[in-house]
C-alpha cells in the first residue's frame, strides 16, 4: 500500500511539474500572435507541434522499454504534463466559435478542418519518427548478431587469426594424444612391476632349490637347459621319488 502511494504521488508530482514547464511555453508563444488576427496561426502552430512530439515521444518510449519505473514518470512528465499544457484545445475551440460567431463561417471551418487534418498527419509523422529512433537505439544497444551471409564470407577470409586455428587444433590434438600415452605408461608400469616381481621371486625359489640339492642348470649347446649335479642322475631322481 505504501509503494502504490508513493508511486501515485510521484505521478502527479510529474504532471503538475510538467504541466507547470508546457503552459508557460505555450503563453510566452502565444503572446506573439495579435489579438486581432484573423486566423489563429500560432495556435495552430503550437497544437501541429504538440501532436508530433506527443506522438514521437510515446512511439520511441514504446519501442524502447515498458511503461515502468522511471519510464512511466518521464512518460507522464513530458507526455501529460509538459505536452498536454503547452498545447491547447480550449482556445483552439474558442477561436473557432469566436469566428463562426462573428459571421466568418468559411473562415471558422477551413481552421476546424485544417487543425484536426494536420494534427493527425502530424501524429503520425511523429510515430513514425519515434518507431525509427526507438528501433536505431534498441540497434545500438543490442548485441550485433552476424549474418549467416557474413560469417559464410568471414569464413573465406584469411587473417593471423584464421590461419592459427588449424596450428592450435593440431597442438590440441597431439597434447591429448601424449596425455592419453602417459596414462598408458602410468597404467602399464605397475602390472610389469608386478611381472617382473613374480619373475624374480621365481627364480629365486629355483635357486634356492639347486642349492639345497646342489643341482646346476646351464644351457646346452642344442638351446636346451641341462641339469648337472647329485640330484641329475636319473636313478637318484627315480629313488628320491619314490622315497
């Protein structure tokens, strides 16, 4: 309840202090048409000039962002406020009437016609203007995405850059492959400690065994491993085994 106030007092401190700014305008610029003219140019000037910038205003804050925050002030503060004083349908409607009373019908109505035609012409140049300078801002701030046409060319181009990608790709790859071989290393270095330790214990055991039996192997010249010793002699063998 406290931010709706607070917001509804802020909007109406926008439009007063607006509405303040645009009818000391308008009455500084209406002190320049004489009170006798026939045809109320500067109040027309001022309602033509009102409905464009009215309709610029509103467009680009459109296009640009939603009616929120400060968005919503400066909209009510420039919009109702300063514009909706510094123009004027009261007087537009007085002077008409003045003249249709004073029997310059013709007069009376080309003004009627020619205030409300141009005012909407004017309204809509301003739209269109606003719809042009909201859509360059929303350009200049948004991200440029590159067309699929220039990254197809980008592609063709050569630069140190470009020429690079291929070099890094390749370094990449053979930094991985030397990763992927290390870790084999790493894997295969326990499993042939442990071969060689089995190895190794294995063939101390066979030792220890000749030893015992005072045995001695040796190659012979046919490549085959010959056994020398008390325990060689096959009958001794046969003997021991069936012991």
């Amino acid at each position: 309840m406290k931010a709706r106030t607070t917001a509804l007092l802020q909007s109406v401190a926008a439009v007063f202090a607006g509405g303040v700014l645009g009818s000391l305008i308008r009455i500084s610029l209406s002190a320049l048409q004489a009170k006798d003219a026939s045809w109320p140019w500067m109040t027309m000037l001022i309602n033509l000039t009102g409905a464009f910038i009215l309709g610029c205003l509103l467009e680009f804050l459109g296009v640009t962002g939603e009616d929120v925050g400060a968005r919503r002030l400066w909209r009510l503060g420039l919009g109702t406020g300063v514009i909706g004083g510094y123009t004027t349908y009261s007087t537009f409607i007085l002077e008409s009437d003045t003249r249709l009373t004073g029997h310059a019908v013709a007069l009376a109505l080309a003004y009627l016609v020619l205030s409300v035609a141009a005012g909407l012409i004017c309204a809509g140049l301003g739209i269109g203007a606003g719809a042009t300078i909201g859509a360059r801002r929303n350009a200049r701030v948004a991200p440029t995405v590159p067309s699929p046409e220039a990254v197809a060319q980008a592609g063709t181009l050569s630069s140190p850059v470009l020429d690079a990608v291929p070099k890094i790709a390749q370094t990449g790859a053979a930094a991985a492959a030397s990763i992927a071989l290390t870790s084999e290393l790493n894997e295969a270095v326990p499993k042939n400690a442990a071969t060689k330790g089995d190895s190794a214990k294995g063939i101390a055991s066979i030792d220890a065994e000749a030893n015992d039996t005072g045995t001695t192997y040796h190659d012979a010249p046919n490549g085959k491993a010959e056994v020398s010793g008390p325990g060689s002699d096959p009958e001794t063998m046969n003997k021991e085994a069936r012991s």
